[in-house]
C-alpha cells in the first residue's frame, strides 16, 4: 500500500515536463510529505483535461456520495487499487475506462522491514524530476474530483527496499501517459498496458524514523539518513 506521496516541484517544474498549464496556478504548494490518511489535494491530469493540471482529492468517492470523505475512507480506503483487482469492484473498473488521471509526484515513500523495525525510505526519478502516476478519478455532483492511484507489481529496484509486499505505484513513462490518456484505449489495451513494466530510473534512500509520525510535512524529512543496521541496497 501506497500512503504517502511527495511533490515538491514548482509550477514552472510541472508544465514544462508534461506540456500543461495549471487550471489554478495560485493554489500550487510544494508539499513534501501528502498524508493520505489526511483528506489531501493532489495535482492531477485528466483525461478530460490532458492539456491543464487540476487538483483532486486523494481518495475515490462514488460519483453520486455526497457524506463526508473522512467517513466513507473509514469504511473502504480507496487511496489505491492493485492492477490485478480493478474488476473485482464497479467503483474502480467503471472508472479504470472512462476516466483515467496522471497523478503528479516527485516522489513516494515505502518502508523496509529489518530485524523486526521498519525503516522508511524515499523514492524519486535519479534525475530528480517530476513523474506521473497511474491514478482514477470521479467527479463528484459538486465539482470536486477524486481520485486513487494505482498499484502494480513491484520492479527489482523497489522490491529490494520494500520487503513487506510486492507492490509499488504504477509509474508511466512519456509514452506510457499518452497511452493511459488516450480515450480510444479498449478493455484490453488498457489492461495491457497495466501489464507492462516499470522501467524509469528510480533512486532511492532512508529518511529519519520521524517521518512515522503524523504532521510531519517538512522539507528535511526527505534529506537521507545512515542506519548502520540495515545493509545497503
């Protein structure tokens, strides 16, 4: 499972790597730590929108839920679905055809279990830019887009430092997020697609065991830390 996102790129940063404008340029913040046990705004591309950058809610809702986030999350979190279990529910198989998003990022964050402690660690592209992610969205009755990433299986990078599963987001490549935001994709393109694997060139490092607590959403969260108990990856 997928938690915590971070994205700590400029305005500037993000329409020049995917050729957008921000629908709202004013509302951007970098945030280095998004909480999505926290009702959380993420930026987001759309198919509906491929050309702007919205804001949306981390976490689906049905189309037509009209409570509050916190309480439907209570009861089912939808921040994230694995490939391979889209079709089990309507809610996300449903949207996985109609209504497919680029979740921006600079990075994510995973754990690493040694000896009985966990040991959080950063993620992000070595060249240190902003990605996308494989998300779905809903658009709620009053505007409000939300949303969940996808999960796929883990590369040999990441399954190195995340050990307790074998999951990691769906990252895409360039070509990759034109083919998600293409709505001529069929059932079985866009499963296809999910099929593939993850090659961007990811770095990676552990941060402090402070980031276990939540608020935590400073900038040198992300700096790296020595463990001298746990081996190098």
């Amino acid at each position: 499972m997928c938690y915590r996102l971070s994205n700590t790129a400029n305005k500037h940063a993000i329409e020049e790597e995917f050729n957008v404008q921000f629908k709202y340029p004013k509302l951007h913040r970098n945030n280095p730590v998004i909480n999505g046990l926290e009702e959380s705004f993420i930026s987001v591309i759309t198919m509906e929108e491929p050309k702007s950058v919205s804001y949306a809610i981390w976490g689906i809702l049905p189309k037509l839920y009209e409570d509050d986030w916190e309480h439907y999350q209570n009861i089912q979190n939808t921040l994230n679905i694995e490939y391979d279990k889209i079709d089990e529910e309507q809610l996300y198989s449903e949207a996985l055809m109609n209504r497919r998003c680029l979740i921006i990022v600079t990075g994510f964050f995973t754990y690493y279990l040694h000896k009985g402690e966990l040991y959080p660690y950063y993620v992000h592209l070595t060249n240190e830019k902003p990605f996308a992610l494989a998300g779905i969205y809903n658009q709620l009755k009053d505007g409000f887009i939300t949303c969940a990433l996808i999960l796929s299986k883990a590369n040999s990078f990441i399954s190195k430092i995340h050990n307790s599963n074998h999951s990691m987001p769906f990252a895409l490549d360039e070509d990759m997020q034109k083919l998600w935001l293409d709505d001529s994709l069929d059932y079985t393109e866009t499963h296809q697609l999910l099929g593939k694997k993850i090659n961007l060139d990811f770095s990676a490092h552990p941060i402090a065991k402070e980031f276990h607590k939540i608020g935590v959403t400073y900038d040198s969260v992300l700096e790296p830390v020595f463990y001298k108990d746990i081996p190098k990856q």
